[in-house]
C-alpha cells in the first residue's frame, strides 16, 4: 500500500531547457539572437537553462518537460494532471496532436475585441516530438495560443491594418492612453495609428511629411502637423503622454532620436516600432533593450519588425 505522506511523482522528466517560439517565417532572426541552441523542431528552438532576452521569439516556454505517451488518452491524462488549459503546436505527427487535444478542456480562442483584457488563466504548450512523446511546459510568456493575439478586425474605418500592431502592443501594456492624455504619432500618414489614439479618447498630433486620410484629419483631437518626425524638438513641444512612432526608417536613427527623447525627458511612455531591412540588426536591437524598464518584443502583427515599449 502506498504511504500517503510519500510526495507525488512529479508528471514528466525536466529538460533543463527553454523553448522559444518563433514568429512564421522569422526563425533565422531568433536563431541568431540564441546563440548556440539544442534542437530546432519547426519553428520551436529549444535551447539550454534558463530564458534568455529573445524578442524575437513570439512565446517561450518556461521549463518545459519531457512525458511518454504510449497512447493518446494516457498523454491527455498526462497533460490534465498537470493543468487544465493547453494549447497545441504541431510539427509531425498532426493527426495524434489532435487526437490528444481533442481529449483536452476545451481553450477559446474567439478573436479579442479591442479594449478587452488579456486571459489571466494559465495556458501552457505542447507538442509531439515523436510518436511517443511529448514536450509540455505549463507557463509561458504568452497568454494567447502560440503567443498570436486575433482581434475582430475593423475593415472599414481605419486607412491601413497598421492599427493591429498598436491594438496588440496596448492589449500587451495593459492599458491604453487615457482621455484627454496627448499623444504624439510620428511618422503618422496615412493614420492607422492615430485612429487608434483618438479612440481611446486621447489628443492626437500626428506628424508626417504626407497627409494623413482625409476622414482621419478631419477627426475632432486629431492634430495634422505635416513634417519630418526627425526635425521635432522634444523641448519646444512641451510634455508628451505617449510618444508612438511607426516611422519608417532605419533602427538606428530610431534610435537616435528615441534617446533625444529620453534625454529630454518629455515623453513619459512610449511604443515604436524598429523596421528592419534586409538584414536584422541585432546591435541596434540589444541596444533598445537595455534600455532600464523598457520592452522589445515581437507582436503577432509584426513582419520583419520588433516593437519597442515604455510604459512608466
């Protein structure tokens, strides 16, 4: 008979690793951003001890495990005694995968109306690494399935689908700008992001050398100012609530002047997008990243982008 006071066997053997998910199509870049790694299985990399700072990597798994499955329902059973919610990520073996998760609770996955909180239930990850066993880490950095976040999409109102990337970065924050707070879009035309501003309520100067959409101008706390976003002097322009740029350039005269900014002091929080071009520059990159309580990470909406984040 088994002696109660005896600790329960934990579910799985631990594999001194991290595993890193990267965004479709943007493997290269996290691999560069690793080092040297484990094991590459799809998009998944998985790489020795602890996390390391990789923004390129859309969801990580934090101490993931290694369980036998000899058959499906014993690696649902598996999966359940750890936790209740799982989400998926399949390679190989698709069939099996969904077999197991079919024996799963159930996880929605409904788009994210704008506004709403992000899901505080735990969400971990799996997937098959061969027939017979699975690789399961029960938290990870992200709270939507594989770290993507789908909104119910406005298709009519904004000029561009630019808007998700600040929907996502605001869903991300936790917040978004207050009424009557002034927020600064650089690089605004044709005003994605200034319709998202203005939504929240928040007074919107938008700066670009082209015109902003005409029905996004003609909004009420949308302020046009049509010039270079790199010309600006923080000091003349007074304090700023949110300085949001998705200026196209390259990251290192983001840079530059992100740190005028900062020097300045008259920007109190802070979203920009670094664009990069036919090369991933890493430096610039590490350099936005030791900036002290800031965010790099790449959204779901991002391409060949990283997005940058202060919030104080």
């Amino acid at each position: 008979m088994d002696n109660p006071a005896d600790p329960v066997a934990p579910v799985g053997t631990p594999t001194g690793a991290t595993a890193y998910l990267a965004p479709d199509g943007f493997l290269e870049p996290l691999l560069q951003e690793l080092g040297e790694v484990r094991g590459v299985h799809g998009r998944l990399v998985l790489a020795d001890g602890p996390a390391r700072p990789a923004a390129w990597a859309q969801n990580v798994w934090y101490d993931p495990v290694t369980i036998p499955v000899p058959s499906i329902k014993q690696g649902a059973k598996a999966l359940r005694s750890i936790q209740r919610n799982w989400a998926p990520y399949a390679v190989a073996h698709h069939r099996r995968t969904q077999l197991i998760q079919d024996n799963l609770p159930h996880v929605s996955a409904k788009p994210v109306v704008f506004f709403t909180p992000p899901p505080t239930a735990p969400l971990g990850s799996w997937m098959l690494l061969d027939e017979n066993t699975i690789l399961a880490a029960p938290r990870c950095s992200s709270p939507f399935v594989n770290g993507e976040v789908p909104f119910v999409e406005d298709k009519s109102t904004p000029p561009n689908r630019a808007y998700l990337k600040l929907w996502e970065a605001f869903t991300l924050i936790g917040h978004t700008p207050e009424p009557g707070e002034l927020c600064l879009d650089l690089g605004a035309s044709p005003g994605g992001w200034t319709w998202v501003l203005q939504t929240c309520g928040a007074r919107v100067v938008a700066v670009d050398k082209a015109p902003l959409d005409p029905r996004i101008a003609a909004l009420p706390k949308v302020t046009q100012r049509q010039e270079s976003a790199f010309g600006l002097d923080p000091k003349a322009l007074g304090p700023v609530d949110w300085l949001c740029c998705d200026v196209i350039c390259y990251p290192a005269r983001l840079l530059s002047m992100v740190r005028r900014w900062l020097e300045a002091g008259t920007a109190r929080n802070f979203v920009c997008t670094l664009k990069f071009q036919a090369e991933t520059d890493h430096e610039t990159a590490r350099a936005f990243a030791a900036i002290p309580g800031s965010r790099l990470v790449h959204l779901s909406q991002n391409k060949h982008e990283l997005t940058w984040m202060l919030v104080r």
